[in-house]
C-alpha cells in the first residue's frame, strides 16, 4: 500500500468503482442566511431546525451516480434519520467523528488548528486510500496544502451563509475521477 499523508494510505492509490462523496450538513445543505431564502424550507427536526432546498436533493441523487455518498458532518446518524428522508436519499454510510480517537501517525496539526482540522483524520481512515471528494464550509488551510499534491482528493469549500451551488455539483460531475454516469 502506498502511504501518503503521515500513516494514512495515499488517497487515489485503492481502486474504487466510484469516490467517495463526504458531504457535511450545517453551512453547506442547511446555509447559515441564504441570499435566496425563498428557496429553502424550513423543517422542525426534533434537535435544530434545518433550512433544506429540495433542489440539493435532486442534486445529490445526480451526483450518486458517480459518488458513493456519505455523511461527514457533526450530525452523524441523526443525518440519516432526519434529513435523508427530507431531501429523498437512502441511508448514508457516515463518518464517525465523536468515536474517533487520535492516533499517533494522523496528520499533525498545531494545538489551536485541532478544533477545525478535526475531520480530516477520520475522512482520510474512513477513505482507506480511496478517491474521495469532500464538500464542506470548513475546510482549513493546513487540509488545503496537506491534500494539494494528491490526484485522488477534491476539496469542495462552499460558502456557509448560502451553501451547496449548482456550480459545486457541476465541479464535483466534472472531476476525471468522477465514475461516468451509467
């Protein structure tokens, strides 16, 4: 296995039928003040309420037919229990945050980069050497130069105040590691 990021296998170098597609929720499908607010609808959650465009589901099933889904966000199974459904998509593996527990050889980050570094260690083990793309509203820096160098990572940072854009997903169908539809 060819390494890449300090312990974790090089991203790209483990065949896949299609990426992965790490999806955050809050300030890329539930944007913090939407210019267009119109567009959203409001939905009562039974923890925070969400403002979901049901024109982001139909995307996300789109992109389905190149990405393996799944959910990277804070959110973690509660997103397949509630917003799933809202936005007509089947249950999502999801990344594991709060049971993730440092390990010596993760990506190193200076002690006040933790706090927003935070997902990149779990997505890199979760992708196992795996193409991966990853849409979120934070996404640091540091992540930024770590996954410069390798062909098998796309970053997909989104504006938090008015989220996922139709010019993200167009980004995310032309990627080449993107599977071709059908």
């Amino acid at each position: 296995m060819a390494w890449g990021i300090r312990g974790v296998p090089r991203p790209g170098s483990r065949p896949a039928d299609r990426p992965l597609l790490y999806l955050d929720v809050d300030g890329v499908l539930n944007p913090l003040s939407p210019s267009d607010p119109a567009r959203f609808v409001r939905h009562e959650t039974g923890g925070p309420a969400v403002r979901l465009c049901p024109e982001h589901g139909g995307w996300l099933r789109e992109l389905s037919a190149r990405y393996e889904l799944v959910w990277a966000t804070t959110w973690e199974h509660l997103a397949n229990e509630h917003l799933g459904p809202l936005l007509g998509l089947p249950e999502l593996p999801v990344v594991e945050f709060s049971a993730y527990r440092r390990r010596h050889d993760d990506p190193r980050f200076g002690i006040l980069q933790l706090f927003e570094s935070r997902k990149w260690a779990p997505i890199l083990r979760h992708a196992d050497g795996r193409p991966f793309a990853w849409v979120d509203d934070v996404i640091p820096m540091r992540v930024r130069r770590q996954a410069w160098p390798y062909r098998g990572i796309l970053l997909v940072p989104v504006a938090p105040d008015d989220g996922l854009a139709r010019h993200h997903v167009e980004r995310l169908l032309t990627w080449r590691r993107a599977a071709p539809a059908g």
